[in-house]
C-alpha cells in the first residue's frame, strides 16, 4: 500500500471516527488528486494509515493510460478486496468500459468513480465508516499546505485539469475531460503554503500546462493585490518569485512557450522543459493529430539554446505507431541527432480501448517495434551520454533527495524527481534531505554524474 506522508508526523496525531488505507498508482497528477482527498479525508476526522490491516476502508486511485497500467491498477483493486475487503475504487479506470470492467469482475468494490471526483470518494467514505458529527476542529491538526505523498523538499503543483487535444493514440480527454485551468490566485495561495511548510521545488503538472487559461480567456485575477492574467507566462513569473526551483512540465511547444524561456535564462525559474513531442515525422504527427511538425520544433530549439544556452530538455516519443514505416522512423532518428535532447523517454505503441488510433490501418508487429524502441534508445543513450560529458568539470547547484551510507544523493537544476538522472557526492553524509549546494561534476554516464562538494 502507498506511504502516506501523514501530518501526524510533525501534528498532534488526529483522532478520528475511522482510518482509511490509499493505493496510489499513475502519474503526478494522480498523485495531486490523491494528495487532496487525504487532505480532505483528514479535515473529516480520518486517519490516514498505511497497511491494509490498519484500515477500515481502502481507496485505489488506478492509472488507465495504457493496458499494462490497467492491468497494475486491476491487480491493486483484486489485492486490496483480497486484503482488507471494503474499497473504493476511483481514478482513471473508474470512467467508462473500464469502471464497468472493474463492477463486472470485482462486484463487492464499494464503488467506482472517475479522476477528480471526490465527492463520490467522500461520500463513499462517509456511508461506510460514518464521520463525527462536528469534524471541525480537527482542521488545525492538518498542515496548512494538506497532506502530501512526496518528500517534504518537493511539491508537485496541479495547475488544471483535462485536455482540449484529440491525440488518436490517448483517451485522457474522455477520462478528464476538457480543460478546466484553476484561478491563478488558487494556484498560488498553494504554492506560497507549500513554499512555507519547506517545500524548496515546485513541480508544476497538467495535461497541457501550455493551454493554461485558455478555457477562461485569460481571466484577469488578483493575487496579494497585484492583478495577474490566467496564462503560462504570468503564472511563471509570479512562481519565480517564491525563492523556490519552478520546474515546468508537459510542456506543449506554442509559440507563447518563447516568452518563458529569458525567465529561465534570468534563473527565475528552472532552465528545464518537459515537451511530449512523441515523433517527428509529419505524416506520423498528422496520424497522432500533433500539433507539431520537426522543422520549425528543431529551429525554437536552437533559438531556446542561444538564449539560454544551460536548457535542458526532455521528451517523450511513441515508435511503432500504426502507418510508421522505417522511412518515418528514420526520420525520428535523424531528429534526435538534430535536437540533441538531454532526456528522453520511448514508449511503443499500445492500442488503449477507446483510442481513434486502434481503428487506423497499418498497425506494426510488436517485434518490429519493439526492435526499433531499442535503436532508438540506443542512439538516445549516446546523445544523453554526450550531453553529460558536457557537465564533467562545471559546477551544478543540486538539491539533496537521499543520505546513504556512502554519501548523498541529488539532482541538478536539469533533473525532475523519478524520472531524470541522479547525481552521487561520495561522503557527504553529513548533508541533509532538501539542501541545495554547490557541486563540481567529476564523472558522468548515459543518465547519471557523480560529484563532490565545492
């Protein structure tokens, strides 16, 4: 069962009407949608714990992006029946074919509900382990920033929620729906409380953190008086001033994404972009319904680099997408060596129930792909490698994650937690989680460096 970062930790332990077990599974965002039903659950009175023996009911927030995440999120819910007997099922897979698929094999589950919806989850709660009548009290026992399930020195900050794309290979849209951008005032009050209770890194998540306030035609908002636009760019710079590392994800590449970049160059924010680009071919991207095409992508990049020459950018990209030839993927390849990408991830394809794509012609035997998801991270990893030898002999601020027995361990401004590379510092066990110091870069590999302390 996941651990829960429980604000009896560091607050008088909440004496509550029942306790409730979580299993968190899927991305960032999940975990963001997680982390504000803890909060709330506990505002109510509840306990968090984390085994299923301790629990009077289990929540499972499933992942359903992919079949194998289905399948991890069908094998949680069978476990936590199996151990505890009293769940709730909610998330991704709770929409659609999918949450009838979880009734149809696992009729006992409380219920079902999709991402977000807390209401159902808290009312689920409430019917089968009823609140005290007055919980009010307790909300000076939970932190004022919620319940959090990263490390203290680490925040990821949801700032929307849904997706106005129609890419043919993802059915997040119909899991999460259309855009719907928070007020940027609400964004940052918790911003500034997480900023307050340590947190030293934002992580700023969406589905489109580029489309941010598009929904609301840019609705001009207040934050501490100052008048500020619902957009990327506003929303940038109000977070660059906290004194924290902002680091920006799921990045689409609008034109607008240009204005951010002299923030980075000025070191308000992180010099990192975590950009989908997922091909470079145009037929391919036409297929996929992509808003990109390589040229112009290979031209901002160059620019993004000339004006800020420490960017590093990361990236995802599907091979073996129906209709891809070895023309196409060829194609990607040349892009790699054009783009000179510091981080990346390859997926092959994989039909998701519901998906446009599963009804195109051409699909590519799995073996085809799967061989040319290892060229491809084959020559990824020599580009990744060469990027690296670059750091050898620059200084790097790191923010420390881990203290081992042989040394610390940490992340550059170029590093994202999870899914980036790490940076070793033999001996310094002295230094604690969250510190940020200044490093000289000694060694380095396909994804990691290795360091001392300046």
């Amino acid at each position: 069962m996941s651990e829960v970062n429980n604000p009896s930790d560091d607050k008088a332990k909440v004496s509550s009407s029942g306790k409730v077990g979580l299993v968190q599974l899927g991305c960032p965002k999940n975990l963001a949608d997680s982390e504000r039903l803890l909060t709330q659950l506990q505002l109510d009175g509840y306990d968090i714990v984390p085994s299923y023996q301790d629990a009077d009911v289990v929540v499972v927030n499933t992942c359903g992006f992919i079949d194998a995440a289905k399948q991890e999120s069908l094998d949680a819910i069978n476990e936590a029946l199996s151990e505890n007997g009293k769940v709730i099922v909610t998330g991704c897979m709770g929409k659609g074919a999918d949450a009838d698929l979880i009734k149809q094999q696992n009729p006992d589950v409380l219920s079902v509900s999709g991402p977000a919806d807390y209401e159902t989850v808290l009312n689920t709660v409430h019917e089968y382990i009823p609140p005290i009548e007055d919980a009010k009290h307790y909300s000076d026992m939970v932190p004022a920033q919620g319940v959090k399930l990263t490390p203290p020195h680490f925040s990821y900050l949801k700032i929307s929620e849904g997706c106005n794309h129609r890419c043919a290979f993802c059915i997040i849209p119909h899991m999460r729906g259309d855009l719907v951008s928070r007020p940027i005032s609400s964004v940052l009050e918790e911003a500034q409380k997480l900023v307050n209770a340590g947190t030293r890194e934002l992580l700023v998540i969406s589905q489109d953190t580029s489309a941010y306030g598009v929904d609301v035609k840019y609705k001009l908002d207040f934050n501490a008086g100052s008048p500020l636009e619902t957009r990327m760019q506003d929303l940038a710079v109000a977070l660059g001033e906290l004194g924290v590392w902002v680091r920006l994800h799921y990045v689409y590449p609008y034109p607008h994404v240009d204005k951010i970049i002299p923030l980075m160059a000025e070191g308000k924010i992180l010099p990192y972009l975590d950009i989908p680009f997922q091909h470079a071919s145009k037929k391919v991207l036409k297929a996929m319904k992509r808003p990109a095409h390589s040229e112009k992508v290979l031209d901002r990049i160059k620019k993004w680099r000339e004006l800020c020459p420490d960017l590093t950018i990361r990236s995802t990209f599907i091979v073996g997408f129906p209709g891809e030839t070895e023309e196409d993927f060829q194609e990607l390849l040349e892009f790699l060596d054009e783009a000179q990408l510091d981080r990346v991830g390859c997926f092959t394809y994989s039909p998701v129930e519901g998906a446009p794509a599963n009804d195109l012609p051409d699909h590519v035997p799995s073996d085809v792909a799967e061989d040319r998801k290892r060229r491809f991270m084959e020559k990824q990893a020599a580009i990744s490698a060469g990027r690296l030898q670059r750091k050898v002999g620059t200084r790097q601020f790191v923010i420390i994650d881990e203290i081992a027995d042989e040394g610390a361990v940490g992340r550059t401004m170029g590093d994202a937690p999870e899914i980036d590379g790490q940076v070793f510092i033999d001996g310094a066990t002295f230094l604690d989680v969250g510190m940020i110091v200044e490093v000289e870069i000694e060694e380095a590999d396909e994804y990691d460096l290795w360091a001392h302390l300046v």
